[in-house]
C-alpha cells in the first residue's frame, strides 16, 4: 500500500480531521456557488430567484445516476485499497468514469426530450416559466459534464486524495462567480445577459472544473489504459457497483422526486406561492451553509468506513463511525446555536424584497432546529455508503420523505395553516423520525456484511 493510501489510526480524531477539513473547505466554495448564484438571481428580480430555486433542487433529480455510481465507486475503490487489491481499484476507475458518461448522455437527452412535462409535473407558476424553462435546458446540456465531474471527485476521495476535489471546486466557485456577476449583472464591462448569464454560469464554471479533474487522473496515471478492463472482469465487477449504486441511485431519485412534490405542494399554497417559493430557496442557501461540515464529515465517514471494512477490521469501522458521528453532531449543534441570533439579517441580505424575507426566515428557524437530527441523518449515511450498505438509505430515507414528509407537509400546508410553514413544520419531524432509525440501524444491525470481503471470489474481482 502507497503512503498516500496508509492511515496510520483511522479511529483517531487527527485522521478523521485531516481528511474532513480540505472537505469542509470544499464545501464552502460549494456553497458560495449557490449563495452568489441565488444572490445575483435576486438583484434581477425576485422571480428569477424562485424560477432558479426551483430548477436548481429539483433537477437534482437528473443526477440521481451520477451520485449512485459515485457512491458505489467510493465503497469498491476504497475497501479495494484497504484490501490492498489496487490493481481492481484501478480498474474500478477506469469502469465509473466510462458509465458515468455514457448514462449522463442517455439522461440528457431523455431529459430534453420530456423537459415540457417535467415543469408541468412542478406546476411552474405561469410567470416564471419561460425563465425555468431556459435554466432547465442549460442544466440538462451540461448533464454529462456534470456526471464526469462527479465521478472524477468520488474517485479521488476513495483515494483518500481529498486536496484534488478541493481545488477542482475551487476553479468552479471562482469561474461561477466571475461569470455570474459579469454577465448576469454586467459588472467588470462584460455584456448584461440577466438570468440568461447566471445560467451560462453554471456551464462555463463546471466544464471547467471537469477539464481540471481529468487532466489531473490523467497525469498522476490514476486513469490509464490498464483501467479499462476485460469484459469478463467487468461482468464480475459490475454486480457490487450496482449492488451499491442501485439503491443509492433509488434513494436519490425517490428523495429528489419527493422534493419536486415537495416544490410543488409549496408552488400550490392557497396563499403567497411564488413568494413562498423564492424564500423556500433563499432559505435553503443559506441553510446550505450550515451543513458544510456535515457534507464534509458523511464524505469521511464513507472513506473510513470503506478503508477499515476492505481489511476486514469491523470493530474499526464502528469506532470510527461512532467518532464521526459524535464529532459532526456536537460541532454542528454549536454552529446552530451561534447562527441563530442571525437568521432575519441572513434572510434580508439574500432575499431582499420583504414578503420573501418573511418567508425565508420561517425556514431557516424550523431547519435549524432539525439540525441535530439532520446531521446525524447525513453521517449515518455516510457510513452505510462506505460499507455498500446503501439499501438502508434507501428504506429509510425513502419513508421519511414520501411517508412521513410529504403527507404532514400537504396535511399542514394545505388544509390546517395553509401557507409554507406546514411544509417547513413537515420537514422537521421527517428529520426526526430519518435520524433515529437510522441510529437503531447503526447500533444493532449488522450493516457490515455489505462490504467486499478481502480475499479474491466471485463478487469481489481481484483482477
């Protein structure tokens, strides 16, 4: 084993740190692509805010694949290192980003196809339709980009390369911002193009972080030709990638489909929708902010994991489970404790106009009191997705949204308050329910015997 892929105690609180920090690093800059994204959306108009709200959540239904196949490359390519098969990592690499692609093209263009159906689906508020509309269609060219981009970072962090991704976000937070301001808003002399140039944006900022991506696993030799392997070595590969990748991608489309009905029940409030629906997405920017490091310690946690479970060290995994999860609830109930004060100047700077600042600031204060819950929620996940133990994410995740969330929030939004904060009063108690039977899983199920075991057999390939 490589040095770089040596941990010298991942039950340690120092291991743990060094891999979460350039992670939480990463997802501010992730952050600031959405923050200034939703902030130049405002300064246009508030309806290119909520058009923008809108297709940025809900097309993460697009990426349902992408995100599956990364979750699946972090379980086999790190339990195959901590096995110390790299020559199956490897090739784990090369067969990722070739599926990456190929399904990112299949649903882009499936996607433009039924793009007319998908607004309707959303029951897009008749004024700003042509605004999401021309938001969708850029986000579904992109697409393919986006899934390498994806893929590309998933790899790296397997390889405990977590600086690589952490640049490469960097590159597109800075390409974003330049672009948003300059043709969005027309700042630095560049032409004012409005929500026509936050979109180009988007396009301009990942393609380069992709380009930055490839050109990096292409010169470290992480993707070469020995990646692509033999068809018959793919045919006993493949069965663990989607035995990963198929619940997680199920889990992703089920929890992003309950999200468009979650915008939709929003976008059809008896009162104030379209105001509802810009403070819905402000708020969730902002709140965005809040769980960076939870980001940053679910992606650890799926390294660790996976790292530990490849050497067949079970009580490592728990441990280090258990550290994770402790450390990321007890950081981030502070962090909620000392945001609070600052919820309605936070909500006034990013959603300006008073009836969505209204809005905006009922979010946040039911979210960040489901943050304890939530962040416990994203860890455990992180963990069952280093283990390959994905199927429960998909049961429970599954039920806490179109079981639990989306009932209370149409029962509350709808025919007992009737306006937003039933939906936001929805979304804490499905928090609650997701992270304690996610804990009971944790402790006294034995989520272990999804990972790869070390020696070489039929569904763990070692060449």
């Amino acid at each position: 084993m490589s040095n770089s892929d040596k941990i010298p105690d991942p039950t340690s609180y120092r291991s743990i740190w060094n891999l979460a920090w350039p992670q939480i690093l990463m997802m501010m800059f992730h952050f600031l692509i959405g923050f200034v994204d939703v902030w130049v959306a405002g300064q246009i108009d508030s309806n290119v805010q909520a058009a923008l709200g809108m297709i940025s959540q809900t097309s993460m239904f697009f990426f349902v694949i992408a995100i599956a196949i990364g979750n699946g490359c972090v379980a086999a390519i790190g339990q195959s290192i901590g096995a110390g098969l790299h020559k199956r990592a490897a090739r784990y690499v090369g067969l990722v980003v070739l599926l990456g692609l190929t399904c990112g093209l299949c649903v882009s263009g499936l996607g433009l196809i039924f793009r007319d159906a998908f607004l309707g689906i959303l029951q897009t508020p008749e004024e700003i339709y042509p605004i999401a509309m021309y938001f969708l269609k850029i986000y579904l060219v992109l697409l393919p980009v986006y899934y390498v981009f994806v893929i590309t970072n998933s790899i790296f962090r397997a390889k405990m390369l977590v600086f690589i991704p952490m640049r490469a976000i960097i590159i597109v937070a800075l390409v974003n911002t330049i672009a948003d301001l300059g043709f969005g808003l027309g700042w630095f002399g560049f032409p004012e193009f409005g929500y026509q140039g936050v979109a180009w944006a988007t396009l301009l900022s990942v393609t380069g972080g992709t380009i930055y991506n490839f050109s990096v696993l292409v010169k470290r030799k992480i993707l070469v030709r020995r990646s692509f392997a033999p068809l018959r070595w793919v045919r006993r590969a493949l069965p663990y990638l989607v035995k990963v990748a198929a619940p997680a991608g199920g889990t992703q489309a089920l929890w992003h489909t309950g999200y468009i009905v979650l915008f939709a029940i929003v976008a059809s409030l008896p009162y104030d929708a379209v105001d509802a629906l810009a403070g819905l997405a402000a708020g969730m920017r902002i709140e965005s902010l809040l769980f960076l490091p939870a980001f940053a310690f679910n992606m650890t946690a799926s390294i660790l994991i996976g790292h530990s479970l490849g050497a067949g060290n079970k009580a490592e995994a728990k441990r280090v489970g258990l550290r994770i999860l402790g450390t990321a609830c007890g950081l981030m109930s502070i962090i909620a404790i000392i945001f609070w004060p600052f919820i309605d100047p936070m909500a006034k700077f990013l959603a300006p106009e008073a009836d969505v600042t209204i809005q905006a600031a009922v979010y946040l204060k039911y979210n960040i009191i489901s943050i304890p819950f939530t962040v416990a929620s994203m860890t455990l996940g992180g963990i069952m997705t280093g283990a390959g133990a994905t199927i429960y994410n998909f049961w429970i995740y599954s039920s806490a949204s179109w079981l639990v969330r989306l009932p209370v929030a149409y029962i509350l939004g709808h025919l007992i308050l009737k306006d937003a904060e039933g939906v936001y009063i929805a979304m804490l108690v499905s928090q609650v329910f997701q992270s304690t039977t996610m804990f009971y899983i944790f402790m006294r199920r034995d989520w272990y015997r999804f990972s790869m075991i070390k020696r070489k057999n039929a569904t763990a390939p070692a060449a």
